[in-house]
C-alpha cells in the first residue's frame, strides 16, 4: 500500500504543470538526529561519494550522495527542467517498506537542476540501522538501487565461514528434532550459524538485531541456507554483528535452523561477541551512548565516569575505534545547559555544576582523555575546570578542603580526594609547574589531617559542622578515590609515605568486612535486601580503577592481583549475560524484590573492573 501511495503521488506530482496547480508536498516525516539530525545542508558534508550507479529518466540523471563520515545521504536530478523532482526513500527494513519522498526537492524556473537536503542513514539512540536511495520523477519516476545493503567493517557481510579466525560459541546450542543448531563468532567480530546432524533440504540462518534482541526487520534470514543433498549439516556465511561505519555498537546475532520434516524451527538465544572481556563489556556500554547528545542519558556526573571508563579500556587495551566520542563529547557538552537538560542543576559551561565533585569528574575525564591522545585541549580543559573548583577552597571552616557544592554546606571525601589527585595530576603533566602541586600538597596534608580516614583506614563520607568525621557510609567509591590521590601524590613528590599511605587505604579496603563479603566488593547498599541508587551502582567500578592504577605500579609488584581476578573472574563469569550486559552485584545474585539490576552504569563500573585485571 505504502508504494503504490508513493507511485500516485509521484504521478500527481508529474501532472502538476499540465492540470496547472503546485507539486504536493512530501508527508512530514520523523526526524531522526544522530551526529546531526535530518534536514543538514549538504554544503557541510564532510564526505562525499557515489556508491550505486545513477539512474536515468527522460536524459535526466538522478544520483545518490552519501557522506559516510556523517552517515547521512541526499539525492540530485541534473539535467532537467522546471517541475522535475528528487528526493530520497529510506528504509528500516532492507528495503521491504520505506519512508519516501523525503526533503523532495522540485526544480524551479530558470535551473537545470536540483537537490535534497541531507538525511541519516543510521539512528544509533533508537538502534536502527537504514538503507536509503535516491529517486526522481521527470514524467516518470526512476530510482537508484538501495545503498549499504551490508554491514562492511572489516569485512563486509557474506564472506564464507571457511576461512574465519578463532571459533567461539557465546551462547548454548539448540536442538531440533536431533538437529544441532549452533551460533559462532570469530575473533574479527562476525558470526555464523551451522546445524549438523540433519538431513537434506534443513535449514539454518541468522538474526540480527540491533536492539538487543527486541526486533531485527533489517536483519531476518541473514546467510539463509539448505542442507545440501547427500549431506547432514551446513553453515552459513559470516555477518558482521556490530556496524561501526553507522556507530551502531552493541549489535546481536542468533543462529536459527527449520527441520524440513514437520516444518518447526528453532533458535539460540541472542548474543554478542565475547572472546575479548573488556571489548565485550566496551561494546555492551558503547549500546547506550547517545552521540548526538554525546552522553550515556540521563545523568551529568555517571557520563564523566562512563567515558572514562571507556577511555581506560581504549588506553590499556589500544583499540581505539570508539576514539571519536571523546571529541564528540567534549564538542556537545562543553556549552551551557538549563536546569533539567544536562542535569538537575545548571550547567555553566566548561563542565562547571553547582556539585563541585560533578564538576572535578569531569576534569578526570579531560585529563584522562590527555593522556589517551596527547591533545592540549583536553588538558587545558581541565585547568579551567580546576582554576573554577580552587574558587571552593576555603580555609575558615575546618581549617581546609574544598566545598561540595556552591551552597558550601558540606565538606566531603569524594570532593576533597578529587581535589587531591586533580591537582597532583596536573603537576605531573605541565612542565615546570609549582602551583598546581603546592595546591596538591596543602589539600593532602588537610586531607590526612581532617578526620576523614577513621580508625579502620576505610574512609568515611565527610565532616561534621564541628568538624570530626560524620560516621557516615564507608563507600568503596571514597576508598578508591583516597587511594588515588595518595598514590597520584606519590609521583608528584616521590616521598615514599605517600605510597605507604596508598598502600594502607588498599589493604584496609581489600581486607575489610565493611567492603568485601565472601571475596567480592559489596557495597552497602548491594546486599540482597537493597538496591543502589543510579549515582551508586558506579561506585565499585571507580574504586577498582585506582586499586589496578596502583596495582600497576613498579613499587607495588602486583601485591592486589589476587584481588582484583577474584573481582573479575567473577564479573565475568557470574554477572553477564550473553549479551555481555553487566549487573549491580558482582555475584551475579538477586532476589525476586531486589533483583541484580544492569544498566548502562553498572556496565561502566564492570568495565572499570575488567580494565583493572586484563
């Protein structure tokens, strides 16, 4: 119905000038926004190329243009005259139905020709992936052959499983009437499916889905194929699981297979590749980035701590194809957002919130992104972020520290640690610098002086207005930051106590009932009567991240390593899915009231692990 919609309308357009009234205008179709949304003028293309032929009406031309830099298409007509019309179809389906007639373009007087504004080929935030064309109508209507088809990373969709690198299964086989029906991934990132113990005239294929398993129209029957005759089993050809030319991570295949007797069928569970633990858990938080808001929605502080978890993987592991969002992010959220946009609070600009600790995270992240990349901006980013936070210093209540907040009622650990390792950090990447480190080792000095650290060596949440340690919650998330900036001061000074310090909040953490049960960290609010907040489900993660910082250094000789496989082995053997989705509790257990929840935060924090013990 939807084409012949689309025929009559092009007719009707192409009748215009004959029964003398104006072309119709094209249906008002959804925006989709991905880097840039629908509509972009195609003189900011950064791209452009030609991958399907033109096709021809009446001598007039009709190409397709795509910039694949962007993920985004526009179509042309040259050659023509007044009333001749462009515009481009798009598919979510392969080509099945489609969205037509968009940004329809008809030529005007006194010009040969026309264009279309530009559309998105991929929408990762509602994981979708398109195929678009470009059509024309000049009393008749023509269109090219739909463009990206198949996923190409680096392969392209199709290539025969014979000659694939590395054989997992990710997921158990299904059986079908003594069939066998398997699902593989090779270490290139591609899958296929096999069924054996069948007879001729079986057959096995595979899904795609890019919503995790919710729906796959444009992935159905991929590698569709029978059991050839004279044998009892076959395979499919290899497709790619993720589509990095649209930004679509986080994909996920299955193998499916029919019984040519009784015509019942039978799949896999869904999956994603698993061979490489922390890109498994890479790819599972990559899903839930929005890249044209550039955050992890909807929270300002946990996006810091996301993409620096995603920095850590790019850094220790050296796989750098997920690189642009970190300019993506410093780009988009650097400006100014109202109350409710980016946060509850304003933001300012240049990161700045009225929660100071939100504001040094994002500093965190900056230098995190320097050392990744080597660019200044990032690290000049963080001096002004840091030039803002030293605003907050204040001498007159508690002799010292950093305010949490602009309303200065309350001084913390996560703010006053923060501050520590911000300012340390600094020294230790400017050359010549006195200022930043004599900020570093005033704020230390207070910090260790202030009552923070109790009796225990575990670090409770702040200070009372008199000034003495609150009491409060001991959070794993306080610990690691402590002993990052002990050990972050350490090579700031080179004092040997500092390390001595580092090294006494780690053992006290590792070896505390408070914090660990049965092996395994276990934030307070992670036993299986409670659930943590959103801000909380990332607190193991962070303090796992300092903890293998100093497990890393040459003066420590690995004394944690134990610690930290026990926490891995256990992420990933006890807390995943088969689509690699990290829960709250490291144990991997829940309780029908409080279940093992996951989301994109507690998949940050299981990142944050995972890079501390691979």
């Amino acid at each position: 119905m939807r084409r012949i919609l689309i025929l009559l309308t092009a007719l009707v357009t192409a009748l215009a000038p004959v029964l003398g009234v104006s072309p119709p205008r094209a249906r008002a179709a959804t925006a989709v926004c991905a880097l840039y949304c629908d509509t972009r003028d195609p003189s900011l293309a950064q791209q452009e190329t030609f991958p399907t032929p033109n096709v021809y009406v009446n001598n007039r031309v009709v190409e397709l243009h795509v910039d694949d830099v962007d993920g985004m298409a526009w179509a042309s007509i040259d050659n023509g005259q007044l009333n001749d019309s462009v515009w481009i179809d798009r598919s979510w389906d392969a080509g099945s139905t489609w969205d037509g007639l968009l940004g329809q373009a008809w030529i005007p007087s006194t010009w040969t020709g026309t264009r279309t504004l530009m559309y998105n080929m991929y929408d990762p935030s509602d994981h979708r992936r398109a195929v678009v064309r470009a059509c024309g109508d000049a009393n008749g209507v023509v269109c090219t052959n739909w463009v990206h088809l198949p996923v190409c990373a680096a392969r392209c969709d199709g290539v025969s499983s014979n000659g694939s690198v590395g054989n997992t299964s990710p997921v158990p086989d299904t059986t079908l009437d003594g069939r066998d029906i398997a699902l593989h991934v090779d270490s290139g990132g591609m899958a296929w499916a096999s069924i054996s113990g069948g007879a001729p005239g079986d057959e096995i294929w595979m899904d795609r889905s890019w919503d995790a398993g919710a729906s796959w129209p444009d992935g159905s029957s991929k590698g569709r194929v029978s059991v050839p005759s004279g044998a009892t089993g076959t395979q499919t050809v290899e497709i790619n699981i993720d589509d990095p030319l649209g930004r679509l991570a986080g994909g996920a295949v299955r193998a499916c297979g029919r019984a040519v007797t009784g015509e019942n069928g039978s799949c896999t569970a869904w999956a994603r590749a698993d061979a490489v633990p922390t890109s498994a858990a890479a790819d599972a938080l990559m899903w839930s980035y929005d890249p044209y808001n550039a955050w992890w929605p909807s929270s300002w502080w946990n996006s810091a701590v996301a993409l620096t978890s995603m920095i850590d993987y790019m850094r220790t592991s050296g796989d750098t194809s997920q690189e642009w969002i970190v300019d993506r992010t410093f780009q988009v959220d650097k400006a100014a957002f109202p109350a409710g946009a980016r946060s509850s609070d304003p933001i300012q600009g240049d990161f700045i919130s009225q929660a100071t600790d939100d504001t040094e995270w994002w500093a965190m992240a900056w230098i995190d992104a320097y050392d990744l990349t080597g660019n200044q901006t990032y690290l000049d980013e963080a001096v002004t972020i840091m030039n803002y936070v030293n605003t907050l210093w204040d001498t007159g209540t508690c002799g010292g520290g950093v305010w949490w907040n602009t309303q200065k009622t309350y001084k913390n650990s996560v703010t006053n640690a923060l501050y520590v390792d911000l300012t340390a950090a600094l020294h230790n990447r400017i050359p010549g610098d006195t200022t930043w480190l004599a900020h570093a080792t005033t704020a230390w000095t207070w910090f260790e002086n202030s009552g923070l650290i109790n009796g225990s060596g575990l670090v409770n949440d702040g200070l009372t207005n008199a000034c003495a340690n609150n009491g409060q919650t001991v959070w794993t998330y306080n610990q690691g930051l402590a002993i990052g900036a002990a050990q972050e001061m350490y090579h700031a000074t080179g004092d040997g106590a500092d390390l001595t310090e580092a090294r006494y909040l780690a053992d006290s953490a590792v070896h505390s009932p408070t914090l660990v049960t049965n092996g395994l960290l276990t934030e307070s609010c992670d036993t299986l009567n409670a659930t943590c907040d959103d801000n909380q489900k990332q607190f193991k993660g962070i303090f796992m991240r300092f903890l293998g910082q100093l497990n890393d250094d040459g003066a420590v000789g690995g004394a944690y390593s134990g610690f930290i496989q026990a926490q891995t082995g256990s992420v990933w053997n006890a807390d995943r899915d088969s689509l690699n989705r990290i829960g709250e509790r490291w144990s991997g257990q829940g309780s029908s009231a409080d279940p093992n929840v996951s989301d994109w935060r507690t998949q940050a924090s299981g990142l944050e692990a995972l890079d501390a013990g691979f």
